[in-house]
C-alpha cells in the first residue's frame, strides 16, 4: 500500500476488511446435539474397546462433560478432552487423587468438579451383572 498513489485503494481495502469481519461476528456456533448413542463416534475413532463397566463409565462421563459444558458455555474439550475421559474411563480409579494422577495437565473443570467424576467411577464399578448387560445391548461397539 506504501507504493499505491492512490488512497482510494487503501479505503476501499479498509471496508473490505470490515465487511468481512461483520459477516464472521454475524455467524453463530450451534453446539452439536446430543444423543445416547453419540459417545460411540469417540471410541471408535480411537480404537478402545472396553469391558462393560469401562463403557458405562465412558458413557456417563460423557453425558456429564456435555451437560457441563453447555452450562459453563465452554467447548466439551476444554472441560475434559476426549484422550482424558478415555483413559480415566479405562484406568476407574479408585480415589479423586487418581484421577488426577491420569490427567497431565488437569483441566481447571475436572477439578472443579472432581466430585462429579470419583461418582460416575463409583456407580460404573457397582453396576450389577445384569444391568451392565444391560448397558452393552444398549451400547454395541
């Protein structure tokens, strides 16, 4: 723009610019809904295969990550990424201190909410027999 003699140019680049950025701000992000079946896309691409109590937790985990997520309006990586629930969902970890024992770093929400998460391990390793059956025909992998 220095070796433009014209300034009209350079006025014209300027509402270019602005245009551009009024259309990027009119743009709204729509979170994608959520359904009982969407944890499965995760796990596939990641090539996990859990035992039926691994899968509840995973399950759970993920249903309480999109319900907080929505609540705290930030993205479902930033309250626990996907690598994290997967590995907290294969170690169940007995105690709040290994949970974060698997997390490096451990995301400001998972402590938060650390509570949240020592429960749905809890509840996956006394599910019963019959139930986690349960939770499998509802969950084909």
């Amino acid at each position: 723009m220095k070796d433009c003699h014209n300034p009209e140019v350079g006025v014209e680049s300027l509402r270019a610019v602005f245009r551009m950025g009024k259309e990027i701000c009119l743009k709204r992000y729509e979170k994608p809904p959520f359904s009982e079946k969407s944890h499965l896309s995760i796990l596939r691409k990641s090539r996990s295969t859990f035992n039926v109590k691994q899968m509840y937790a995973f399950k759970e985990m993920y249903a309480w990550r999109d319900s907080i997520s929505r609540e705290l309006d930030e993205s479902v990586g930033y309250v626990l990424p996907n690598n994290l629930m997967i590995r907290i969902a294969a170690y169940l970890p007995r105690d709040p201190q290994s949970i974060t024992a698997l997390c490096n770093p451990v995301p400001p929400t998972l402590k938060k909410y650390l509570s949240d998460v020592h429960a749905i391990i809890l509840r996956a390793k006394d599910i019963p027999l019959d139930e986690a059956s349960k939770v499998m025909s509802d969950n084909p992998m």
